[in-house]
C-alpha cells in the first residue's frame, strides 16, 4: 500500500513548471539585451527603466516580461517620460525623426534583437491625431511605427517619424 501511494504522489506531485536553470537563463537574456542596449547607446540614463539615449531629444526604451524575455524595443521622445524625469520636460519639442535617422537607429537595433524577415507591409496607416501609426510584420516582431502628420505640411513633405516600436513575437 505504501508503495502504491508513493507511486501516486511521484506521478501527480506538483513539479516546477521550468527547470532549475531556467530562471539563470531568462536573467541572463535580459542581462544580454541590456548589455547590447548599452554596447549600442552607451550606458543606461536610467538604468531601473531600461532607457538609453539616443539622441539630446530621443531615448530607447527595452522591456522584458516577468520570465525577462524581451517583450519590445521602442525609440520615443524624451519627453514621454518626463513624469519620471521632469529636467526631460524641457525637450518637449523633439521635432521628428527623418527617414534617415529613422533608418539608421533601426539599424542599430537590429544588432541588439534581430525582427527577421519582412511577412507583411501595412497596407493603411491609422490616424490619431496628428500621427499615423503602421504597423508590419517581420518573422520575429511587429514594428509600429508612427509618422507626422499635419495639415500644414508640404504634400510633397519627407517621411517625418515620431517614434518607433518593435514589439517582439516569438523568442531566438
């Protein structure tokens, strides 16, 4: 009898639903996200919420859910984020990104956390306000980007970004 209720707790007993190492592994994914982030951008202005500068106007923000995968990489103005940070107050007209800075900081990213392939293009914009965010789909993130746009400017007007998101999908 003893045997048989042994038997009984080994199958059914609770086990941890990752192994042992699994909480070394996840800390070290986002030690390694951080760690690039930093390579890229040079050491975190505010190290607790991820942030990296990127530009006097411009910061990149990393966030990981609670296994500390990566979840997103998103360049937004600094003044985004001036609750926390109220000298960033000052910075409130960012102005907007060009399509070659544009290109270049995604380019950058793309060494911290690869999106893979392009799947999909965003056939229609949506607009709120004065931005209108697209959103494509690569193999491994979605990439929201939101563009300016205002009724005073030029039709003809570059391709002006306000900020830029990579939310990630699938992990490596």
């Amino acid at each position: 009898m003893v045997i048989l209720i042994l038997s009984f707790l080994a199958l059914f007993a609770p086990t941890p639903s990752q192994p042992a190492h699994a909480h070394a592994s996840t800390k070290a994914d986002r030690e390694t996200v951080v760690k690039a982030c930093a390579a890229e951008f040079g050491p975190a202005i505010d190290g607790p919420n991820n942030l990296f500068e990127v530009s006097r106007y411009y910061l990149l923000e990393a966030k990981f859910d609670n296994s500390g995968q990566l979840t997103q990489l998103g360049v937004f103005p600094k003044h985004l984020f001036a609750d926390k940070h109220p000298e960033w107050n000052e910075t409130n007209d960012a102005g907007e990104l060009t399509w070659a800075e544009y290109s270049k900081l995604l380019w950058r990213i793309e060494s911290i956390q690869s999106k893979g392939h392009l799947i999909r293009r965003a056939k229609w914009p949506v607009v709120k306000g004065t931005t209108a965010t697209r959103r494509d789909t690569y193999a491994r993130a979605v990439l929201a980007t939101s563009d300016v746009v205002d009724s005073g400017r030029a039709k003809n007007a570059p391709r002006a970004i306000k900020y830029f998101v990579l939310y990630f999908t699938a992990t490596k």
